[in-house]
C-alpha cells in the first residue's frame, strides 16, 4: 500500500448471475489496492436484481457500490430514495479527474431533473471527446479464426451475402477441422441479440432487413 492512505474495504453489488470476479487476484485489482488501500467485497446476485436492492431498501442494507442494467426498475428508485450520491458532486469534492473519464455530454445525458448526474455507464463516449480522441468504436466486438480464414480463401465478410457464403462454406467443408467439430457461426450464447445487435451493426444492416435474414 502506497504511504498516506488507510486501507478502506467497500461491498460492492453487481447485479449479474455469471459475473464471477474476485478481488484481489487480477494484476488490476492488486494493482488498486497497493495504489488507493482500497479492497473490493463482490455482492453477486443470485436471484432478480430488482427484488434483491428492494429488499436492500427496506433493510436499510445497500453496500457501497451498485452496477446493474440501466434498463433495471431499481434505478429509478434507488435515486428517489435519497440513498445514492450524485456523481458530479463526488467528483467536484474528491474527485475532477472524473469529468475527463466521464466527459460532459456523457453527464450531461445522464442528468437528472434536479442538475444532478446518479448513474453513468461503464462504456461511453462522448460526442467531445470522440472529437479529441478519435474513439469511436463500440464495446461490440467480431472475431474470425485466422486459421480457418485463411484455409477458405479469405472471402468477403463485408456484406450480407458474403456472410452467409462464408458460413455456408463452413457449414459444407470444415464442419470438423483438425479433427473437432466445430459450429460455424457463435454469437454471445447464440442469443437472439448476437444476431440482431451484434450481426446487423457489424454489417450494417437496417432493422427491418435484419428480419429477413434472420427468418430466412
């Protein structure tokens, strides 16, 4: 622990079953406790995320910091309780290197009708400093083996038809490769939102085309 600071300990609720983190055993957590002093207590939910702060309300039993989806009803009452801090006065207090990492549009998005910013997503940029960086890609991410890439001749993945190519391809040739079956096309658990957000943004694809090829 670097000299001045105090070790703090702090819960903190992440509201996702499979988020399985602990602190203390990646490079960056350590790396954050010998800096700050500060140690992590991961409170994981086991059971609906809504229910569990709600029950946390009542009990008057909020740990100290909460991640949940922004789509969660338990945001809205989390900051109508008066239980939360706003961010920008945290930061305006102890911390204003804040604002470079949060940026003002992102806050500004985010505010409240009392001038106050409560929630903020872990990814975000925003329009200023898209400008000043040049950051403009997504947390959304597209991998391609390259070996079998490769062994098919390298076809085009830019279009919609050179997408369905490739994996027909695959499907017909290299259903098992160098001796494993393989499935030629995985998408975030092959949930429907791999195919819809994932898929469509990678090729830029309307909505309503991605309907048709996703019922074709």
């Amino acid at each position: 622990m670097e000299d001045g600071y105090h070790p703090v300990n702090l819960t903190w609720f992440v509201g996702a079953e499979w988020y399985g983190h602990t602190w203390g055993e990646s490079l960056t957590s350590k790396y954050v406790t010998q800096k700050t002093g500060v140690n992590i207590e991961f409170e994981v939910s086991t059971g609906e995320p809504n229910e569990i702060l709600s029950r946390m309300l009542t009990t008057g039993s909020l740990p100290d910091l909460i991640t949940i989806g922004s789509w969660e009803s338990a945001v809205n009452k989390l900051r109508e309780s008066n239980n939360i801090y706003a961010l920008d006065e945290l930061a305006k207090q102890y911390d204003p290197y804040f604002y470079k990492v949060a940026g003002d549009g992102a806050l500004q998005w985010y505010r409240q009708e009392d001038g106050h910013t409560y929630v903020i997503p872990n990814d975000a940029y925003s329009p200023e400093q898209m400008r000043s960086t040049g950051l403009t890609g997504a947390n959304q991410t597209f991998l391609v083996r390259k070996d079998l890439y490769e062994s098919m001749g390298k076809p085009d993945l830019t279009t919609p038809k050179g997408f369905l190519n490739a994996l027909q391809l695959l499907k017909n040739q290299y259903s098992v490769y160098k001796g494993q079956l393989i499935s030629p096309f995985w998408a975030q658990g092959n949930a429907s939102y791999g195919m819809t957000e994932y898929l469509q943004n990678l090729l830029a694809i309307p909505m309503n085309r991605m309907v048709k090829y996703t019922t074709e």
